[in-house]
C-alpha cells in the first residue's frame, strides 16, 4: 500500500494519483539511511502548516511532514487540507481521513489525530519551522503572515484548521546541500538538522524537502 492512498469516493481529483508512487520511493530505500540515531522514546508531534494553494502543492507539503515526522521520531498530526483558494462553494477544510487511508500512511510514519496532537500540545507550537534554501538572501528581512486571511498559508487558517492558539515566529532550517556536494544525504541532513529540537514536543513545519 503507498503511504498516500486515495479514497475511493474521491476519484474526482484522481490526478493527485499519478504522483503517488514518487512521493516516497526515494526516502524506503534501506541504504539511504544514515548510522546517526534517533531517540527511539522520544513522542513528540510534527504539525504541518499547509500554505499549498492547491491540493498538489498541499500533498507535497504533507509528503515533506511525513518524511520529517519520520526521521525523527515524531508522530505526524493529520491536519486537514485546505480548500483550493479560487473554490468558493464547499467545505473550507477537508479531513485527512476523507482524501487518504490512514492506515496506509501508518505503514510509513507514526500518526496521530488533530484531536490528540491538540490536546497533547495544550493548544501551543512550540516551534514554527520553515524550509529554506541556503541560496536564498534576506532570509532574516522577511515578513511572514502577510497572506491575506482566506488563503491557504495565512495564521488565520492555521489556527483555525488545527485548533491551536498561538504560532511562535517562524525560524529557517536548512536542508539543502552546497554546490557541488555529490554526496550530500537529505536524510541525514533533516535528522541533524532537527536534532537541536529535539526538546520541543510540538512542533509545525512548512515547506518541502528536497
């Protein structure tokens, strides 16, 4: 079973399928996996903030959570997706269950409902992440929460979709490898990467892996 599989009453966006059996075959395979470890006992929650316009992007973020969750260690919130932004009518949020199989996805990375990862984080992030490229400039200049409010990516949605309270400012990671690095490991990268948060039980991540 993919770890993003469909419904089948969800057909209609049967487009999104095509990209399935790519999401994840580059991050099973057994000797991409570095020696580093990873605290086997640690249970905290990766909430993902979804800021895709469109379900596409919206699945690649997910993908991107999903393999981050599972690298180090924690259980992967399934927040809802949001509407396409040009889509008036219909619902605003659309529950993970009702586009995939839970189980499936259960197969890849540790799950766990917005329910739960609400109440186990008392309604708080306590760190909010964004992926960056190291190529990117004025990183430090940038404004975040700018999107207007009826827009996947806004706080407002955020908040509203998952049930949290509070969003701390966002901080960069990097994951990204240099120039000329043939050997560069994205795995082993996010687990060193995220190894300083290690101490945070809730944390939200937006972006995408490479």
């Amino acid at each position: 079973a993919k770890p993003f599989q469909f419904r089948k009453r969800n057909l209609r966006i049967l487009f999104c399928v095509l990209l399935l059996p790519h999401l994840f075959n580059r991050f099973r395979n057994p000797r991409a996996r570095s020696p580093l470890s990873v605290d086997k006992n640690f249970s905290g929650f990766l909430v993902p903030f979804i800021s895709g316009q469109g379900l596409n992007n919206q699945l690649w973020e997910y993908r991107s959570a999903a393999i981050i969750a599972r690298e180090t260690n924690r259980s992967l919130c399934l927040e809802p997706f949001h509407r396409f932004y040009l889509q008036r009518l219909g619902r605003k949020f659309l529950p993970f269950e009702d586009l995939f199989d839970k189980q499936s996805l259960e197969s890849f990375v540790r799950v766990a409902s917005k329910e739960q990862c609400r109440q186990e984080c008392n309604r708080r992030i306590h760190k909010h992440l964004e992926l960056t490229r190291k190529d990117r400039v004025d990183i430090g200049s940038r404004k975040y929460f700018t999107i207007p409010d009826w827009r996947p990516g806004s706080l407002k949605l955020f908040l509203e979709s998952t049930g949290f309270e509070y969003l701390l400012s966002v901080e960069n990671v990097n994951i990204t490898a240099s120039e000329g690095d043939s050997t560069f490991n994205p795995l082993e990268a996010i687990r060193i990467e995220f190894l300083k948060y290690s101490n945070y039980p809730c944390i939200s991540v937006m972006g995408t892996v490479p």
